[in-house]
C-alpha cells in the first residue's frame, strides 16, 4: 500500500519544484518522511521570562525571553545602512534591542512608555546585554500561550534561510505534512519490546518531537525515538558479529618462526609493558582461532601501538603471508616505513613503502614486489587501495588512525584475497567504551592504557597572550639544552571573521624573536608540496632546526624525541582531542616535556574547561569522556562518524551511553534466542536492522 511518507516533497503546499531541490541539497529532504524524520535540535519554553539583571556574558542560556518597557527608539544611520535601536528596561536593568530589517514597520509597532515580550539571542557589546532582531509579541498573546509550551528548533542553513526556510519555515512546513501522513505512521517495534521498555507509540513519538504538549511528552517522544535508532544500530551490528564469530574462514597463524623470536630475543627496542604483551596474547589467539580477527586496537599517544602491530605482522611472516600497514598521511606512512624498516633489519624481511607521492621506480618496485610475494610487509597511504595493487599472499591489513577512512576506503583493503585478511586497525584517539560499543561494535576491543618505560608525564600550562614574553624565555632555556621546540597554530593565514593567530605571522615574528645564526627556524603546513614538507621534517628530526612553526597537520605521525616542548597557540581554538593528540608529539623520549597552552584573555566557559583538563590529566580517556559530557560526541563522535555508514538523527553517542548500553543488551537478548530474526514475532525487528545496515538508502515506506 502506498504511503504518504514516500510522497515527494515538492508536492507539498508551500514547496515546488526550487524549494524541493534546495530542501533535497541542503537538508537532505526529499519526501514527506525524511521532513518528518527531520527532527528539531532543540526546544524552547516561550513562557519562561528571565530578568535582565540575571543574563550575563556567561550565560548558558542559546535564547532568551524578557518583558521589558519601551524607553526610547531611534534610528541610526541613512538609506540601506540604517538600523533601528530601542531601549528597553524591565525594573532589573535595561537593554539594547537592535534591527536591521524592516526597520520603520518595527518602529511603527513599538510605542514608548508600553511593555513587550521580546524574544531572541542574547548579545554583549562591551559587557552590555542586547539582542538582534528579537520577535515581538504583545504581553497578552504570551499570556495566552499554553502552560509548558515548547517550541521546536530546527537545524537550517544560510541559503535555506534566505527561501524562508529558516527555522519557522521548516517548522510550518511540518505542520502542513503532519495531518497528511499521520495515517500511514504503522509501528516500527514489537508490542513485547515496547511494553517491557515502557516505550510510547511511534506516531505519538513523532508527534510530540515535533509539536510537545509538555516537557514529559518530549521526554518520553525522544526516548522512544533514540532508542528505536540505537537499536536498530546494535541489531545491524551485533548479526553482523554474530555471524563472524560463527564463519569458520579465517587464515591460520600456528608457527610461532625465526622473524617472531628473532625480533623479540635480539630486536625489542625497550622492554614490553604488561598492556603491549596482553594485546599481543589476543592477537595471537585470534589468528590460531580459525577466524579472521576483527580487532581495534585503542592506545593512548606513544604507547606503542606500532610495535604490537608490528609483532603481528611478523607473525604473518613467519607462516608464509604478506601485511600491510594503511596510514591517513604522508608523513605518517613514511615514518611507519623508516621505523620497521629500522626494527626488522637483519631479520631477512622486505619492507616496501606506496603512497600518492611515490616516484615511478619506487611505485613499480612495490607493485611488483607485492605481486610476486617477494615483498613481506607493505606500508603506505590510501594508495594501497588502489585496483592495480595486487598482493601475492595478504594475510593482515592494519589500519593506523582508521576514523579518517571512510568505511568504503577500509572494505576495499580486505577485498584484496578471496578469503578476508585478518584486521587490526588502531587509534590513538581514546575512546570511551560506550561510544565504542556503538562505533565499533563488531569488532574485539584492545586497549593498552600504559606508556613504555622511561617515559615521564608532560608538564602542561595555560597561559595568555600577555604571557608572551615569558614563554618565550622557557623556549630559550629549552633550546639551551640542545631540546627542539613546535609551535601550533590553528590557521595557515588569518582570517577578518576569526581573531585567532596564525601560521604566517607566527613564523614571522618567531623568526624575528629567534634570530640567525643562534636559531633555525622551519615552517610545516598542510598546503606545501609533499616533497618539502618532508625535507623540513627531516632537517627537524636531524636537529637542524630548533623550533618547528606548524599547523595541525602535525598531530599523526611525528616523532621526534629531542623536542620536549609543544605550544598550541590560540588553543581555545583546538577540541580537546586535538589538543591531546598535538601534546603527545613531545614525550616521546626520555626527557622532561612540555605543552604550553596559549589563549586569549576572554574565554568561553567550555574554553576554560577545556584548557582546565588538559593541565590537569595527561589521561587521554578522562579527557575523552569529559569532552562528551562538555559537547556531547563533540569532536571526538564527529571525527569517527566521518567513517560510520549510517546516520544519527537525535540519538547521541556521547551523551545517551545509558540508552546504548540497554538497546545492546536487548539486541543481543533477543539475537541469542532468534540469531537471523526468522520468528515472525520478529518481522518489524529484521525490517528495521535493514533500515540501519550500511549504506541501505532510507525506506519510509516500511512504517506504513
């Protein structure tokens, strides 16, 4: 049977064919379902009024609501430029209300001596409070507003706005869509599933999301939404584990060979740490097990990641198959290279390197030497993707920073044999096990929570800009020890629209500060050619240079014991991960390091919260988990969801971990019973595990 739902959205009174195609662009709305599964972000209490007095520059609240009384009105400025500004007070204080549009019929509206209700973003011009652009109404029509009214926010765009599609726009468009399709909204969840989670309707859900009768009403709507979209989530994921851990076609590693004893009796760098050994135990009873192994690998920065993986990779070795190691960078796939080339030397291993920048005889070289299997252990970027790369014998794919490829990019490593390879791939960035569970829940989970011996925890400080000079002295001590320093800036050049340092400037006035011939300075950013960024790299890694004057495009994948010094300039500007990750570039040798922090004065509350955490815990997971409770999945969710294939609607990793762990528990409850969902009590459970299985398009029609 037909569904409203699937109905195109142009069709719509209020859309046509223009606004059809900028909805479908910008929004991602084509039919009436996708409008009303396109669900508000927030939601607004039209009868709370706030006082002036009590709204400061540290004020949490997006919008505000004051009743206030007109004192006075007038225009500034002529022609097009002309703004209108009135002010008003309440008894508590008074404001600045400002318009720019529709000045003189705003003006016409206003009478001096009356009270409004005015409502909008609250705005600070030199500690003073205002709004622009509030809407207005008559302190009776807000009276006469319903008690507990919420009104719904939409997430729209620049381009969206100027149609007048703008958050009042989108929110009368699904008041015009909601009495055609409410009929064909059929359930989504077994009455059994819905009962014993104290869940509501579907369509009462949808309803309430977007137009709540009370606070409990949206309560209770978003629960029952987040939890239909999370599990949908788990059951994709946990079938799908389900029936790895059930296929018996994974390559056998049994011999334990020369490469293996070799490397550990004669190579080992420093001794393994408890963690490191532990992970080496699961990876090698995943590779005798018969299965293919499926494993993440969580380590913080410099706890020796690599080093597992490389010991995995010799494991491969020694039972007659080839490895290859896939980074994100350049840079990084070049140090992979140099450091297992240096580590397996002697061992009788070919260790080959493929990347975008590979020269022609370095390029033919790998592929030939992969192909014909003479090549051991192949390193390098998404290059090895590539359809002309063909492998002998793949045995084990690693994935090095694996959220910044996306899910396609990974698949096609492991397509390279008939049978799949065994994976292991690896992040530095720590993540918290509920955001993981959801993330990476088919997958075995690793971590190793400790650093190498001899590494000491690195000093870290916040200072401001009026701290300048004396930064600069500590970088001058430092250097006098023979250490090397990096400095971070957010920007390549500046911008008018954001008053953050940049990198151009920054080399200008270091190189003036740090003078020639007592200091080299060199300049990294992601927009020099490949070539000469590592011809810098080298001369820094070599101690040519002392300081390195850089962009982020340093966080993955430099190594340089000697520097000990890391200054993030602007660093309010950074997530808490990039920051985390950007200090772990120095420590990394047996010496005291050390993260300078340098922001403005004026800092936003989170700002200083941020800044806050990382003096306080070098802990990469307490700063993952406080940078969800501060932003939700904040940085960290956004950077992994670059790879997921499925999408979020209003569940959030971050902060719904008590809705994720319970969706998994029932999944799996329910999967251990009926592991393909063949019962038919289980027919609406297998149509919406299809609905979130990867890169399977949206289907309304399966709710009619």
């Amino acid at each position: 049977m037909a569904s409203y739902l699937d109905n195109d959205i142009k069709y719509l009174a209020g859309v046509g064919e223009a606004r059809a195609r900028l909805l479908a662009a910008e929004a991602g709305i084509r039919t009436l379902g996708d409008l009303i599964y396109y669900f508000p972000f927030r939601w607004i209490d039209r009868t709370k009024l706030w006082r002036i007095a009590d709204i400061g520059e540290d004020f949490g609240e997006t919008y505000v609501q004051i009743r206030a009384r007109v004192r006075g009105k007038q225009f500034i400025g002529t022609g097009r430029g002309q703004r209108l500004s009135v002010m008003v007070g309440d008894g508590s204080g008074s404001a600045e209300l400002v318009w720019f549009r529709g000045v003189k019929w705003i003006e016409k509206r206003l009478e001096p001596g009356r009270e409004y209700v005015f409502f909008g973003r609250p705005h600070f011009f030199r500690g003073e409070f205002g709004m622009v652009h509030p809407e207005v109404e008559n302190p009776e029509a807000a009276a006469g507003r319903p008690t507990g009214a919420l009104q719904a926010v939409y997430s729209t765009t620049e381009k969206l706005t100027n149609a007048n599609l703008g958050t009042r726009g989108i929110a009368g468009l699904v008041a015009a869509a909601w009495p055609m399709v409410e009929g064909s909204i059929g359930e989504t969840l077994p009455e059994g599933v819905i009962e014993a989670q104290g869940l509501v309707g579907l369509r009462e859900a949808l309803f309430n999301i977007h137009f709540p009768q009370s606070p409990s009403a949206l309560k209770a709507a978003e629960y029952r939404l987040k939890f239909e979209e999370l599990f949908g989530i788990q059951l994709d994921i946990l079938s799908k584990r389900s029936r790895r851990l059930t296929r018996e076609e994974g390559f056998v590693f049994p011999r334990v060979g020369d490469y293996f004893n070799t490397f550990w009796s004669e190579k080992l760098p420093f001794p393994l740490t408890g963690a490191q050994k532990k992970v080496i135990k699961e990876i090698r009873a995943d590779t005798v097990s018969g299965r293919q192994m499926n494993r993440l690998l969580q380590g913080d920065v410099g706890s020796g990641k690599t080093l597992v993986a490389l010991v995995a990779m010799l494991l491969a070795a020694d039972n007659g198959f080839q490895s290859c190691m896939m980074a994100p960078t350049e840079i990084l796939a070049r140090q992979h290279f140099a450091s297992v080339s240096r580590m397996t030397e002697g061992l009788g291993l070919r260790v080959a390197i493929l990347t975008g920048a590979s020269k022609a005889a370095e390029r033919r070289e790998a592929l030939e030497g992969i192909a014909s299997g003479e090549v051991d252990i192949l390193i390098g970027t998404h290059a090895l993707i590539e359809d002309k790369v063909r492998f002998a014998n793949l045995g084990l794919v690693v994935i090095d920073e694996q959220h910044r490829f996306g899910v396609e990019q990974r698949a096609r490593l492991w397509t390279k044999n008939e049978r799949p390879p065994h994976v292991l791939v690896m992040t530095a960035t720590p993540i918290p096990r509920t955001l993981a569970m959801t993330l990476y829940g088919d997958l075995e989970v690793s971590v190793i929570d400790e650093l190498p011996p001899g590494r000491q925890p690195i000093q870290t400080f916040h200072k401001t800009d009026a701290d300048r000079l004396a930064v600069w002295g500590f970088l001058r001590r430092e250097i006098a020890k023979g250490r090397q320093v990096y400095v971070v800036y957010p920007l390549i050049k500046g911008s008018e629209k954001m008053d953050y340092k940049d990198l151009y400037d920054g080399y200008e006035s270091i190189t003036r500060d740090f003078p020639r011939p007592g200091y080299q300075v060199i300049a990294v950013h992601g927009k020099m050619k490949a070539e000469d960024k590592q011809t810098a790299m080298r001369e820094f890694k070599e101690g040519l240079a002392q300081i390195m004057v850089a962009t982020s495009v340093i966080e993955v994948g430099v190594d340089v014991p000697n520097a000990t010094v890391m200054v993030i300039e602007s660093a309010e500007r950074f997530g808490l991960s990039q920051l985390h990750q950007l200090r772990g570039r120095v420590g990394r040798g047996g010496s005291q390091s050390y993260c300078v922090l340098v922001s403005g004065e004026k800092l936003s509350r989170e700002a200083r919260q941020r800044l806050a955490a990382m003096v306080e815990t070098n802990d990469g997971f307490e700063l993952a988990e406080l940078d969800m409770k501060l932003r939700g999945s904040g940085d960290l969710a956004g950077t992994q969801q670059s790879g997921l294939a499925f999408d979020l609607r209003i569940a959030d990793l971050g902060r719904d971990q008590q809705i994720i762990e319970l969706t998994r528990r029932v999944a799996g409850e329910i999967l251990d019973r009926d592991p393909l969902l063949a019962d038919p009590d289980n027919i609406l459970l297998r149509a919406l595990r299809e609905r979130f299985t990867p890169r399977t398009p949206k289907d309304f029609s399966m709710i009619s």
